[in-house]
C-alpha cells in the first residue's frame, strides 16, 4: 500500500523505520508537526520523525492544522491508501480522515479502552498496572474511540519508568502496526468495536500534577516519581526551592519518619511517607546537576526538623 506516517517524537520513530523497511508498502510521505525552538538558542528544530525522513529521502509535511486546505490538497495528490499514526500531536478533522481509502490507523499505547488520552503509559505506571499493552485501531472523531485491529501485551516491572515502559512499548508496537498494514492490505483483519466497559483516560500530566504528595504510602509516593520520569519529572520543595526527586527506594524497615521529614545517614537520604520510608536515590536541586541522593543531604546540612514539601 502507499502510506502517508504521521508522527512526531522520538517514540514514533521505529514504527517509522518498521514501514520504511517492509517490502510490501511505501512511505510516500510523512506529517509532523511544525519544527519547535529548542536549546539554549531556541533555535528551530525538526522533530525526530521530520528528520528520520529527510535522512531517508521522504517528503515531510509540517501543517500547523491538518485542516489546512493546502496540506489537504497535497494528501490528495498523494493519494494515500492509509495513514498508519504513531503520536502525531493534533487533532485530525473529518476532512482528513476521509482522505485514505482505508482511513488513519493509530498505534496507541494502551490496551483500549483503557487510557485513552495523550498519557496512557504514564498513567499506567502512576495506577501500578501490573500488565499494560499497545493496539492499533481506525481513528474517528472520538478521542481514542475506534474499533481496534489488533493488540499486543507488556508486563510492567516493577522498577519501570515511563520512559523505559514506553521505549519497550515503541519497538514492540512498530511491528504491531507494520502487520497491521499487512492485514488491512490483505483483507484478512477487520477492526473490532471497542467494549462500553473499561473505558478509562489519560490526559497529559502537567507539571503541577507531578508534586509529591508524602503523605501518602511509600508506595504511591514511588509509583508516582517513577510515572513522571523522564518528563514532567516528579518534584517537591525544600527550603522554598524546587528540588526534583528523579528516582527513590522502598525501604519497609524505616518505619519511623513522618511524611516529608529527612533522615541522613552516611551512605543513604530517606523521607518518611504515608507510611514506610523512601531513600531519595537521585535528585536535582534547583539550577544544578542530578546527584546522588545522599550527596544532596550531606551539601544542605539538613537540620533538625527540616520535611521535603514544606
């Protein structure tokens, strides 16, 4: 089939590379969204799937709306039979959508319906699922709401961030949504309606949702750093200033501390929780590097008293 990809980040880049390299389709183009400032010059830049397509010789369209009547007469042209969607960025209008003859398909990284939305993986760690997925499914109007091609699982270990979660979920749902083009160029998959039970979201989570709460369980208070990394990054305040908690441990035999309040020994940094405590493995004070947990403590001196998120 011909296909016209749409994506944007980093994570959409093997399922990119999984079409470009099938003997079966062609890449005639590629939908990003517009290059962004980035740096300390806050140059413009390509996102990555704009510049995994120039490397590769494919013709990259940068609408700032899918529904800009340029950009439309350009896909008719091209004439897609589908458009195979891994983390594109914006909303796609029924004028699009009607375009390819078999529609747009999107690779989503969830077991749908659970976690519709722009964060499925985050929210996946942040809820403890103990088992998670991607599918494939025809994109409507609906947010996430299309019958679905096909699936596959991923356990999440216990240790999982978001981003490892995510990376994991990137490679395996390339080859997901590749058989999926094979399917729908064969006539042998049909997508399925999704069930009316189960339905949960995921909407993107910001930056002010990523303040740890430590008056929850040590658990939870994991979970929730582990779901934020690498981005937005689970933080707290310390001494009025925002220190980021990149990574902790449970340590159930530190039962002793109340939520927030510090303990520093000579190799480890704890804070009390809801419940047990957690050691603050990796943080990033304000305006500085990453550091070892117990390397920050030892620097500030902490004094008597002194509770993260005062």
């Amino acid at each position: 089939m011909k296909l016209v990809f749409a994506g944007t980040p980093e994570v959409a880049v093997p399922a990119l590379d999984a079409l470009i390299a099938s003997d079966r389709h062609e890449v005639a183009a590629v939908v990003t969204r517009p290059d962004a400032p980035a740096g300390r010059g806050r140059h413009l830049v390509a996102c990555p799937v704009a510049q995994r397509a120039e490397e590769a010789g494919i013709e990259v369209l940068k609408p700032v709306k899918p529904g800009e009547e340029s950009f439309l007469a350009r896909l008719r042209e091209i004439a897609p039979d589908c458009c195979p969607v891994v983390a594109y960025g914006a909303l796609l209008p029924r004028t699009a959508l009607d375009i390819p003859a078999h529609g747009w398909v999107n690779l989503h990284f969830s077991l749908l319906p659970a976690w519709r939305g722009a964060a499925p993986v985050q929210h996946a760690v942040l809820a403890g699922d103990e088992v998670t997925g991607a599918s494939t499914f025809l994109i409507e109007e609906g947010l996430d709401s299309g019958p679905v091609y096909g699936v596959l699982t991923e356990n999440v270990r216990p240790t999982d961030t978001s981003g490892d979660l995510l990376t994991r979920l990137a490679f395996a749902g390339s080859g997901l949504l590749s058989a999926t083009m094979d399917g729908i160029e064969d006539g042998t998959l049909k997508a399925v309606p999704q069930p009316a039970e189960g339905v949960t979201y995921a909407p993107k989570i910001k930056v002010e949702d990523a303040r740890i709460d430590w008056s929850v369980p040590a658990l939870r208070v994991d979970r929730g750093v582990r779901g934020c990394a690498p981005a937005p990054g689970a933080w707290t305040v310390f001494r009025g200033e925002r220190l980021k908690v990149m990574s902790v441990g449970l340590v159930p035999e530190v039962k002793n501390l109340g939520p927030g309040e510090l303990s520093v020994t000579k190799n480890a940094a704890y804070s009390g929780t809801g419940s047990h405590a957690v050691e603050l493995l990796w943080v990033q004070p304000q305006g500085k590097k990453p550091m070892k947990g117990a390397d920050w403590a030892r620097g500030v001196r902490i004094g008597a008293g002194e509770r993260l998120g005062a």
